[in-house]
C-alpha cells in the first residue's frame, strides 16, 4: 500500500511546478493561493493526528484485553466484551475470531506506519513490506468477519446492521483489490487514493465505535437504539456514516486537492477540521468509557 498523509501537500507542489517563479507575474492573490494549500495540508495532517492517536489507543486495547487473555489461555475473556465470542468445543469459529484479533492489531498499527510519511521516506522496503501484508490482512478481517455473521451467526445488532456491515467486508475487499491492481501496473496516482479508501473502509468499525460514544457523550446516554439487544436506528444510521462517509470525504478531498479554487480548497480544510473535532471527542469518549478501562 503506497499512501501517504504527505499526499495532502502535493497538491501546492504539483500546481506550483506548473508555474516558473522568476517569470511568473506576480498578483496579489498569489499568497492567498498558497495559503489555500497549506490550510487544506494541515487539515489533513490534523486529521491524522487525531485518527493516529485514536487508532493508537485502540489498538493498545486489543492488545492488552483480547492478547493478554489469549497469552494467558484464558481465551473465555473475550467474553466480558462479547458475549457470544469464544463459544467451548467450537474450534473452528474461536480460531477465526481468535485470527481476527490478532489481524485488528496488526492492521491498525500497519495502517498508520503506512500513512506516517517519515517510514516511507526513510524505509521505502517496510514500507512496501507493511502494504503487502495490510493486503493480506484486511482481505482476512473483511472474509472472517463475514464468516463470523452468516456462517456462524449470533453477532451483535439485527439483520439490517449485519448486512451493512457486510457492504463494508465488501467496500475492503472491492478497495484492497484495485489498491493491488494499481500497484502492480503502476499507476501510483491512482494506487495511492484506493489506498486511502482502503484505510478509510478498513478503519470503519474504529469510526464506529468513535461515533457511538460521541452520539451517547452529546445525548447523556444512549438514545435511538436499545443498549441490551444493541438495535435501533441510532446505530443504523451510524453505521451507514461511519462506512460510507468517509469515502464521500476522500472524494471531496481529492478533488479539493486538484481544483485550482482557493475557496474550494478552504472549505474542504474547514469541513475536515470540523470532522477533525467530532472525531477527537469521540476518541477522548471511547478511550475513557470503552478501552482504557478494560486494560
Ligand atoms: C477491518 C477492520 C476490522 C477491525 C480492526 C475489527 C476489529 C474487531 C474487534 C477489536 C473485535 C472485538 C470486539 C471489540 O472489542 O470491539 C471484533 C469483533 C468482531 N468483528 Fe471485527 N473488525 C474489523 C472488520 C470487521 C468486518 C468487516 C466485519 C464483518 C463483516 C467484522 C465482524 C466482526 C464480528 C462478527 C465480531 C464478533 C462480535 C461478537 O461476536 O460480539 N469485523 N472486530
């Protein structure tokens, strides 16, 4: 996977290189221009910020709840988050859950070094490593997952959350796919956005869960849905924003990032700060109330 947050600044470059410095007159909206530029690159590189350091969070809880229980044999306590997890006497689904556990570790620390511009400066080989297995990884989330609730059944929220999630499986399978696909034909222009649409599907159960504690922080509670049989259309609405969305704001973002209108690019940077604050207060809600407390 070949993606970067830096991508957010080639857009000042590449329109900068179409223009000879010393020749080029000069006008009074020329630093308005560049300003439009760095407003939507730092944008980006806040929003990166605050998906790094939920992310990060996140996956520190996998590691400290479902890994230490696994390392420990005691695989049962799973179980205190999922009631329906590890199921005795049935090898085969606790392996595929015990796998996608342990690939929801890997794939959301490798997606960030992915996205981290100094790892593909300074290591372009683990860089490339790190894509390859980010391939292999969300294509088995996306497969056991949808095993986990068709084949095996008794996951969490009804048939309509169940099957939007599953349009999310296939959102990272179908990105997974052209992200290789461009790769190994070397369009990296365009390898690079499927690649961000890869993260982005792949980082949908995390937005989710951020945009569950978000609505019950701003509500006082829960509202919209039942906590105990976890339906309602709260979290059918929620799961449509929290896999689709973001990919409506990446094609936003790409075309802000190629228009040539400073206004465009301003309003995309002042939409994605906004989202940028959402985002933060539901990492800052999930760490405290969901992950934090169970390590
Ligand atoms: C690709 C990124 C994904 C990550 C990082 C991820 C992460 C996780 C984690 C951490 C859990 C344990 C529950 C918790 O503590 O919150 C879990 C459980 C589960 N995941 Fe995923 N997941 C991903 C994708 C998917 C997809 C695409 C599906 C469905 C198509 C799926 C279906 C499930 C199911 C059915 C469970 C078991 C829930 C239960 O029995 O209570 N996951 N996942």
């Amino acid at each position: 996977m070949n993606v970067s947050v830096e991508d957010a600044g080639a857009l000042g470059h590449s329109h900068a290189g179409a223009f000879s410095p010393a020749h080029a007159p000069r006008t009074s909206a020329e630093p308005y221009a560049r300003f439009g530029a760095t407003a939507l690159r730092a944008a980006a590189v806040f929003w990166f910020i605050v998906t790094a350091a939920g992310q990060l969070i996140f996956a520190t809880y996998i590691a400290g709840f479902y890994g230490r229980a696994t390392l420990a044999g005691r695989p049962a306590l799973w179980n205190k988050v999922m009631p329906h997890g590890y199921v005795a006497g049935d090898t085969f689904f606790n392996l595929v859950l015990g796998v996608h556990l342990a690939f929801a570790f890997v794939i959301t620390v490798g997606g960030l070094m992915q996205l981290t511009p100094a790892i593909r400066r300074r290591v372009p080989a683990l860089h490339r490593w790190t894509g390859r297995a980010y391939l292999i990884a969300a294509a088995l989330m996306a497969t056991g997952g949808l095993m986990m609730i068709w084949v095996r059944g008794g996951a969490p929220g009804d048939v309509t959350a169940n099957v939007i999630i599953s349009f999310n499986a296939l959102l990272i399978l179908t990105c997974a796919a052209l992200a290789w696909r461009r790769a190994r034909v070397r369009r990296f222009d365009l390898h690079r956005r499927w690649a961000l649409r890869l993260f982005l599907a792949v980082s949908g159960v995390w937005f989710f869960r951020i945009g569950l504690m978000f609505w019950i922080v701003v509500n006082r509670g829960p509202v919209g849905f039942d906590p105990d049989s976890f339906t309602g259309p709260a979290l059918i609405v929620l799961g449509l924003l929290a896999y689709f969305l973001p990919q409506g704001v990446a094609g936003l973002y790409f075309r802000a990032q190629q228009s040539r209108s400073k206004s465009a690019k301003f309003a995309m940077a002042s939409g994605l700060t906004v989202l940028s604050l959402v985002m933060a207060v539901g990492v800052a809600a999930a760490a405290a109330i969901m992950w934090l407390p169970r390590l």
